[in-house]
C-alpha cells in the first residue's frame, strides 16, 4: 500500500499554543471518544484502534463510550452538551441524514431521528477526518439469494415480504438501502438496529433477508463464510476483499457514496485545544501499525492534508451529494 502522500497530513497546523488552561497544559486527564453505535461495529472498532495510538501521543487514557440509538443523535446530542474543553469527543459518520430524506412518523424513528440529530450535533467543532469506509450488501450463508438480479426478482415478485437491515435509522447504510430501492423500483421492509454488530447475527441466523452494512463490520464475517456480499457500494473494488462486485457492476450504477468517520468537539472548544487533537489525529494516522490495522480492515487512510478547514469543507459538500438521494422523501423506520 502507498501512504505517501499521508507525509502532507496536518502540515497547516499551528504546533503551538497548547498551555492556558486551568491545572497546566492539554490534555492533563483521560480523553472520551463517544460513539453513536454499538460495540463491535465499523465506528467502534475505528475509535478503539485510533484511541490507542492517540493515547500514546498525548501521554493520557483515550477511552470509547458507546451510546448507541436514535441515529448516533443520543452520542452527539451528549457531546453538544460537554465542556468544551476538549476531554469529550464525539466520532461522527457522515453523512448524518438530511431532513428532506426522512419520513414523517416519529414512531417509526424517521424525522425525529434526523431532526434530534440535526439539532443535537448543532454546533459540533470539527477536528480531523479519520477514514473513509464502503458499504456492502450481504446476505446470510442458506439466503436463496446469489446475486443482485434474484434480490431485485424476488423483491418485485414479493413486494415487502423480504426484509433488509442497517445499523440505525438514517444511518448511512440505510439511506443507500433506500436509494438502492428507488434504483431498483423494489419495495423492501427496512428493520433498523442500534448498530451494524447487532445485525449481522440477524442476517447470519435467516432473521433478516439482507443487510447494508459498513464493509468494516462485515469483513470478518465475509472472510469466515457466516455471510456474502452481493455488491460492494463504491466506485472500485474493496482492496481488503477484491471478490465482491461493485454494485455498478451486479448492474444497478451511481450506488457509490461512502461513508466517512470524523473527530468532533463541543461548540466552544478552544481553538489549541483543537489544533493538538488534529496534531494527535494525523500521528496516529501516519503510524504504519496503524495503517496496516485499518486497510486489514477495510478501512482507507485519508491521503492528504487533513486540517479542521478541510474536514468541514469535506462534510458540507457530502451533505449536499446525500441531500440529493432523496429530495422527496422515502428514508422511514418502517
């Protein structure tokens, strides 16, 4: 793998000013990355490897709180709310799911959700990309499904008797399900979990037809046989498992957005305070170990400058190309 250009990362970061508040300089206690979905999926597995390496930089205990639910809003509504001093951390997915995109039932989890989110990350001060992760389409080891073409003739055939899963309402898994959908001109019951660790044990188990889910919780699960991929959802190939088509090529194009994890702080974080985590960011990101660790997992190094500026600039023009998927609704709970 080349991770040269992983030598630009952080290059336009002020690298100093870090002293000023109370008790010494930052950080002079443990740091808390909070993660909006359940143990043992891609954001949790990604924070847990990112928060060793970052321990290590910044001489403190980097610690993962999972508070999974509502569309990671409970895990970002609970960060909005920390000091602002930078000791509580939010490890955010983009994109977070546009209005325009979601229904209206409360009930079922669809506006609510988007609009707590919206309202709850409000404010949120970002720091640094850490990844850049596709999503894929599996089904269960016994699915009578082998491929694209028989998903989309059993869906028409049988309009919502098959079901498919995703980690969380507007999560994005579950807004490419619904785009996928839309491409298809199918109709599938969408059954949403607090996390893609808690849906792949449905799909494995016949519970759940098929799954959108982030390749990083799938991989160990398509290495080992318990499910398949069906398409994976980017323009190439996945490197960790180059088998699985892409979903142009099972023959349904522009199903192709990623997802991206990002390090966010509470509004009002000083601006030091930001600069030495985006410091801590990029060290842990140029560690070869680390490296290795993420592309074993499915997981892609951002391969460029990566400040604050750039990481915003980043997740105001994916808003815009989600936006698009679905400007007249149709993300529901179901």
């Amino acid at each position: 793998m080349e991770f040269a250009a992983l030598a630009l990362i952080g290059s336009t970061i002020p690298m100093e000013g870090y002293a000023g508040e109370v008790g010494g300089t930052f950080p002079n206690r443990p740091i808390t990355l909070v993660v909006g979905y359940a143990t043992g999926g891609g954001a949790d597995t990604l924070a847990r490897l990112l928060a060793e390496r970052m321990a290590q930089d910044l001489q403190q205990k980097v610690v993962v709180e999972n508070r999974p639910g509502a569309a990671s809003s409970i895990a970002a509504g609970s960060v909005a709310r920390a000091a602002g001093d930078g000791y509580t951390l939010y490890v955010s997915t983009h994109p977070t799911p546009p209005r325009a995109a979601a229904a209206d039932d409360a009930g079922a989890g669809g506006n609510s959700c988007v609009a707590a989110h919206e309202r709850d990350a409000g404010g949120l001060v970002p720091i640094a990309l850490l990844a850049t992760v596709p999503n894929v389409l599996v089904v269960g080891p016994q699915a009578p499904i082998s491929d694209i073409d028989t998903l989309v003739t059993l869906a028409k055939t049988y309009p919502r008797m098959l079901s498919f899963g995703s980690p969380g309402v507007g999560s994005p898994p579950h807004l490419l399900g619904e785009l996928f959908l839309r491409r298809t001109q199918t109709e599938l019951l969408h059954v949403p979990y607090r996390g893609g660790a808690l849906a792949i044990p449905e799909v494995i188990a016949g519970r759940v037809d098929v799954l959108f889910i982030s390749l990083p919780g799938a991989l160990p699960h398509l290495r080992a046989g318990t499910v398949r991929g069906l398409a994976i959802m980017s323009r190439q190939r996945a490197t960790a498992i180059d088998t699985i088509p892409t979903m142009e090529e099972a023959g349904v194009p522009g199903i192709d957005l990623e997802t991206r994890f990002g390090l966010m702080a509470p509004p009002g974080t000083p601006p030091h305070v930001i600069a030495r985590l985006n410091e801590s960011v990029n060290a842990a990101l140029m560690n070869a170990t680390l490296q290795e660790a993420f592309v074993a997992r499915g997981y892609v190094v951002p391969g460029g400058p990566n400040t604050p500026e750039l990481f915003k600039a980043l997740v105001a023009g994916e808003a815009g190309k989600w936006g698009a998927i679905a400007p007249g609704g149709g993300v529901t709970g179901n």
